[in-house]
C-alpha cells in the first residue's frame, strides 16, 4: 500500500487539510473552518477530530497513514513539539504534536505555518535551484523562513523570521505587536486595503487596490507605490542580514505577480550597495505549500 501523511495547516480563519505522499504530492485536499471564537480548547479538538478523519480517509483509499504534520502560527518550539503563542488562534504552551501522536497512535512533528511553507517551496517549488532561499509570505500579516539546504531555521526560541516586525516607518502605523510603523503594518494586505480607506475614503481589498492601480486610479496607485517602497526597505534589510541567493515571494499579496515583483525588482536594485541581488520570484506552491511543508516536517522526523 501507498504511504500518506496526514498534514493540517492551522490557521486563524481555516484549517487545510491533505494527505500527502512520501514524494510531497498533494493526493487529497479539504478545508475547515477554525473556529477560533470558541475558544483555543475547542480549536485542539477539532485539529484532533480533522486528523483522525483525515487517517481514516487515507485508509479508505488504500493508503497508509505513516505520520501526521502540523502547522500552527505564532511562536512554535518545533523541539517540543508545542505551540507556545499565538494570537490567531489563541493557543498558549499547548502541546499539539503529543496530543495528536496519542490520538492517531502515529509519529506527528509540529511547525510554524510560514516556515514550513517557505520549507516547501524550497524543497520542491520556486526556491529549489537554490542552496539559500529567504520564503516570504505577504499576506494580512508578513513574515519569513529562512532556508539553507533545504532546512529551515526556527531560532533559539522558535520565533526566527518575523520580517513583517521590522520598523521601516518610524512613527507609523500602530501595529498589532506594539510598535509603530512595522513592515506588516505599512505594506501587508491589510496595511494597503487600511491606507487606501484613509486616502481614498472608501473600502477596498488589496486585490482591488491591485486592479485599480493597473487601472490608472491616481489615488490606489500612489498607495500601490508606496507599498512597494516599503516592502523594498524592509526586504533590503532582510538581504543585509541573511544575503539570500533567492526571495520567493507568496501569500495574497503576491498574487499580484508583475504588478507586485517587476517594480519590487527596481526598487530593490536601488537601495543596494554591498549587498548582492537576490534572485525575486513568486512561490509556486500557492496555499498547498503549509500542507507540503508540515508533510515534509512529519517524513524528516521519522528519518
């Protein structure tokens, strides 16, 4: 029979689901709702209750479930296999990689949802022709891993990569861990749909603030060039630190693809001095990629 993994990628909003083979081919997908309202016991109920389903629904097709992979935002000590903080979806010190384990009676690993997609699109997407891949996820929030050989570094105390907490507009726009004028406060989805409200007077999403701009709107463009100033400043100083061979830029945000990576490009190329110009492009694994990721984390601790 045809092993699987069964890998869940936890986010506030949704859970993807997969089952994965030993090769990172994605067999079988499903999502769910969070339903982090109820409260973050309720939400390790339903992580439980999802792969179990999920192993049993591999058994049903004839596959053999060898492990489980998870992902979880917010602070992961992937050592222990707990999630220590997350704002999201509310979870403190909670011990999810030995809770599911005893649930299925199965080897599980637990990561951080942005490392181990940025793990995923290294291996197997955009970044695999490079030793050096810095993964950036663009979304309502930013944030990055850090990948070299095909490994992923968490840091000393699991919270490496928080890119989108760089202060690249002193005095700016209060962000949610705090400080003023983060990277995620000034130029994640959120921070566009935010400051074309303010300019413009009227709601607008990200995307449409894309569409807009290519469009010719004078006020969603000067938003659109502003956002790109901004991710510019923060990415040059993420290349100053890691000196990266390739960006691979995913998440809502870059979806936008030349609208957002073309001018990117120009904006990056100007603010270098020593440092070398990383290769910038779009990641290929789309939202499967924390499912990838989490089913390559659950193979490599096996090995």
């Amino acid at each position: 029979m045809t092993s699987a993994v069964v890998a869940l990628d936890v986010g506030g909003t949704g859970i993807k689901c997969a089952l994965v083979s030993g090769a990172g081919e994605v067999l079988h997908t499903e999502r769910h709702p969070t339903g982090a309202a109820r409260g973050p016991a309720a939400v390790v109920e339903t992580i439980l209750d999802l792969a179990s389903g999920l192993a049993d629904k591999a058994r049903a097709d004839g596959l053999t479930p060898v492990a489980v992979g998870l992902t979880s935002p917010g602070v992961v000590d992937e050592a222990a296999g707990v999630a220590v903080w997350s704002a999201n979806v509310g979870f403190r010190d909670v011990p999810l990689r030995d809770l599911v384990s005893a649930r299925l009676g199965l080897p599980a690993a637990l990561g951080h949802d942005v490392r181990a997609g940025g793990l995923a699109e290294a291996r197997l997407g955009s970044g695999r022709d490079f030793r050096h891949v810095l993964f950036v996820a663009i979304g309502t929030g930013i944030a990055a891993a850090h990948v070299v050989g095909g490994q992923g570094f968490a840091g000393a105390h699991g919270a490496a990569g928080e890119l989108g907490h760089i202060v690249v507009r002193p005095g700016g726009t209060p962000c949610g861990c705090g400080a003023r004028g983060c990277l995620e406060a000034e130029a994640s989805a959120a921070g566009v749909s935010r400051r074309y409200e303010a300019t413009a007077g009227r709601q607008a999403t990200a995307a449409e603030v894309v569409a807009l701009a290519a469009a010719g709107d004078p006020v969603a463009i000067e938003v659109w060039t502003e956002t790109i100033e901004v991710l510019a400043d923060g990415l040059v100083t993420a290349q100053t630190l890691y000196d990266t061979e390739a960006m691979v830029l995913g998440g809502g945000l870059a979806e936008a693809g030349g609208m957002l990576l073309d001018p990117l490009r120009v904006a990056i190329r100007e603010r270098l001095r020593f440092q070398r110009e990383p290769a910038l492009v779009h990641a290929a694994l789309g939202d499967e990629a924390g499912c990838v990721g989490a089913a390559l984390l659950a193979l490599d601790a096996r090995t």
